[in-house]
C-alpha cells in the first residue's frame, strides 16, 4: 500500500468535487441521446427498421462486454508521472465528441450501409466514453475511504450526468428539433439533429477535459495500492472471476443490470409512448424534460435517507416508487381513465417524469457508492484493490440501458408490427395500445428483479466501518 492509503479521508473541497462530477456530463449526453432519441432518428426518420437499429446496439453491446474490463484492469495497473486514471481520461474526449457529432450524420443509401455505419458510430462512442467513464469513476475509492464522503461524490456525478441528460433533453426538443412547414413534427424534423449533435459533441469535449484538469492535481494523494509486479492475463482472468463470483457485488451488478434493461426500455419507447400514445409535440415534450429538473433537486435530497435508512433500504424504496412512476400513467390511459388531449395531461406527466428521475438518480448515486462500499469487502477477502475492474462491469451495465433497452425495444416494436415513419394521426390505434402494454409489462418485469437482487446486498454502515478498522490492522 501507498503510505496515504490507510490514512484518515479529509473531506474533500467543493471544488474537486465540482470538477469530479463535471465529466459526467459527457456520459449523461450520451446517454440521452441513445436512450431517447437514437432509436426514433433512425427508425422514424432515417427509415432504418426499429429492430435494425435494435440489432446495431446489441452488437455494441458485445464490444463492451470485451473492452470494458480491459479498460478497467489497465487503469487499475498502469503506472505514469500521470497517474493510472488521468492518461485515459485524456485520451477519451476528442474521440467521443467526434464520433458522437458524426453518429448523427449517416450516409444516405441502402439500409445494409445504414446500419453498418450506426454500428461503427455507436462502438466507437461508447468505447471512447468508457476511457473516460470507468477510470474517472474509479477515482471515488481514490479520492476518500468515507462511507459518507463517497455518497457526497457520487452525488457530485449522478448531479452533472442528470444536468447533461435532462438539459440536452430540454435543448435538443425546445432549440434544435423544432417543427418546419414540410414537417410539422419537430421530434421528426432531419435538420435539428445535425445541430443538435454539434451542440453535444461540444458539450462532451468541454466537460471531460475541464473534469480531467480539474482533478489533476489530486493524483499525489489518492489512495493506490502499490504492487510490486505488473499482472499477468491469467492475474486479470483471476480477478475478473473473483469480482463476478463475490456474491456481495454480484447483488449490486445483478440490481444495476435489471433496472438499467427495464429503464432503458422504458426510456426508448418513452418517446414513442409520448410521440403516438399521448401525441405530444415536441414544444410539449420540452416541458416536461424541463420539469424533471425537480427530479434532480428532489434526488439530491431523498439521497440523504441512505443515512437513517441505510443505502440498500434507501434504494429499494426508490425502485419501487421508479415503477409505480414508469408505470401509472400509461396504464391509466389503457384503461381509459387518462387520454390524449386531457387538459391535465402535461402538468401530470411532467410530475411523473420528475418523480421519475428523482427514483433514478438518487438510485444511481447510491450504486455507485455501494459499489465504492464492496472495494474494501473485496480488499479485505483478497488482499486485492480492483476499483477499476469492478466500475468496469457497473458501466456497461449502465450502458446497458442504452444497448439491450435498445435492443428490447426494437424487438417490441417489430413483434408488434409498429410501422415505419408513422404518422401519429393516422396510426392504427391497437398498434398504439400494444405499445403501451408492452411498456408496463416489461418494466414491471426487470424493475421487481432488480429489487429481489438487490435485497441480497449485505453491506452497512457497521460492516463497513468494521472493515476500515480491519484493513487499518494489517
């Protein structure tokens, strides 16, 4: 171990927690555009089949699976003047923002082209957002040992990744995607998202860059453990196995896997839930994304039950009231007690999209956190640090919600034969109503199993607290 490693985490200034969770930024503007918009784009306007599209970023999801850990194991053991975080976190933005600027511009021609080029697009942008991503994440075991302090940083992150996620939403619907005489519909309008995505590989290079200078400085005293030989393949292989075979991560990993599939799917038919079933212009769309800044106020502040009630009960509670949000509305509308047209209708989807996002992110802030919580577990068991490696599998799961939500709903639109640029006056209302119902079955599905996996989760304040002092010992 470093001499720092074991020593007492200081609090860390506003500052560096600012600058932390700035580069979040870039990984909520990602997300936001795959979630929400990537699937409509290139199945309503481009005209790529949705299960194409669906098809693409499943085949991503592969590339993930292998990269990810690689990038986690070779930022836990490099060594520079630049520490083992830094030089990766460098190296992503450029990369990121211009790949997600061209993932906007496909070539025209015939589908097999198309989809070639959303899936080169999409592997480049999700491999050079995980440089940044998982490294950068890592950092909060580095930064500070504190069951508290690390929820604080967390905060910091899920903060900067909900602004970049809610107010790329707002910009996108209320500035870029606005309706023209030739196409009355903006969320469907070509030209907007070519600004829409010069505005957001900007964004994206901004914050990683301001986020890894920002840190900078920090590299001297973050808590590493030194090793005295560089691991192997067959070391990396070991770990990896060890990491996924701890049942206490295991729980944590299994959680953020089911919920990222159910919100993923939720959030991708979201838009088309809003465009054809509540038939929503794109101005009204902006409203409510614009509400879910409440979401975000609300979260930062019911993220502090994790202290009465423990992260793990905290979370639990937040999935369940997550459902009943996703869920509710639509139902009602299958039911016939809401409708389209209703003149309560935006005022109550803008508070269901704010509860929404509250449950979300507050649930991610204590993930990522309980996640920090397991490295000591897992320290303590094995003698072994491996933030990197553990962070790894977190983020691909999160990007989970963007690769197999994706995936699923391409599946669902095909399986109920949604049509292609659909026209949501004249679109056959049972091919709506499938939608709807496909949306609550699904999310209810994934959201119960993230809840029962993560009950399994057997960390407290008390054990961890408990293996600081051990650890300390040695």
């Amino acid at each position: 171990m470093s001499s720092n490693s074991r020593e007492p985490s200081p609090k860390l200034p506003v500052h560096t927690k600012f600058a932390y969770g700035l580069g979040s930024l870039a990984f909520g503007i990602k997300d936001q555009g795959f979630n929400t918009l990537l699937m409509l784009y290139y199945n309503q306007v481009i005209g790529l089949p949705a299960a194409w599209v669906g098809a693409a970023i499943m085949l991503t999801m592969v590339v993930d699976a292998l990269s990810d850990p690689l990038i986690g194991h070779y930022s836990d053991h490099l060594r520079t003047r630049w520490g083992r975080r830094h030089p990766f976190m460098y190296a992503s933005a450029v990369p990121v923002s211009v790949a997600y600027l061209l993932l906007w511009m496909p070539p025209a021609g015939g589908h097999d082209l198309q989809f070639l080029y959303l899936l080169v697009m999409s592997i480049i942008v999700r491999v050079a957002i995980s440089c940044y991503e998982i490294p950068s994440t890592a950092l909060i075991s580095e930064f500070s040992g504190d069951y508290d302090e690390r929820t604080s940083m967390s905060t910091y992150r899920s903060l900067f990744y909900a602004i970049g996620t809610v107010g790329m939403a707002v910009v996108a619907l209320k500035v870029f995607l606005r309706p023209t005489p030739e196409q009355p519909i903006g969320q469907l309008n070509a030209a907007g998202y070519h600004l829409y995505a010069a505005a957001a590989g900007g964004l994206m290079l901004f914050s990683i860059l301001i986020s890894t200078l920002g840190t900078h400085h920090r590299i001297p005293s973050l808590r590493v453990q030194q090793e005295e030989k560089r691991p192997s393949l067959a070391d990396f292989r070991g770990q990896l196995k060890a990491i996924v075979m701890d049942r206490t991560y295991s729980s944590v990993l299994l959680c953020a896997f089911f919920f990222a599939v159910g919100g993923g799917f939720a959030t991708t038919l979201g838009v088309y839930i809003n465009t054809y079933f509540w038939r929503l212009n794109a101005d009204q769309l902006g409203t409510i994304s614009g509400s879910m800044a409440w979401g975000v106020i609300l979260a930062l502040v019911v993220v502090q039950l994790s202290k009465k009630l423990g992260k793990k009960e905290t979370a639990m509670v937040l999935f369940g009231v997550a459902l009943l949000s996703i869920a509710a509305p639509v139902t009602l509308g299958l039911l016939g007690v809401m409708s389209a047209g209703m003149p309560d209708l935006i005022p109550i989807l803008s508070l269901q999209a704010a509860v929404m996002v509250m449950c979300i992110l507050a649930a991610m802030i204590l993930a990522t956190s309980m996640v920090a919580d397991v490295g000591e577990h897992f320290e303590l068991k094995t003698g072994k640090r491996t933030e990197g490696l553990m962070f790894a599998a977190l983020i691909m799961i999160n990007k989970a919600v963007s690769g197999m939500g994706v995936f699923l709903s391409g599946l669902a639109l095909s399986v109920i034969g949604f049509p292609d640029h659909a026209d949501p006056a004249t679109i056959d209302p049972l091919a709506v109503a499938h939608l709807g119902w496909s949306c609550v079955i699904v999310v209810t599905f994934f959201c119960v199993l993230a809840i029962v996996a993560l009950s399994f989760y057997p960390i407290t304040r008390a054990s961890h607290e408990r293996a600081l002092r051990e650890l300390g010992r040695r």
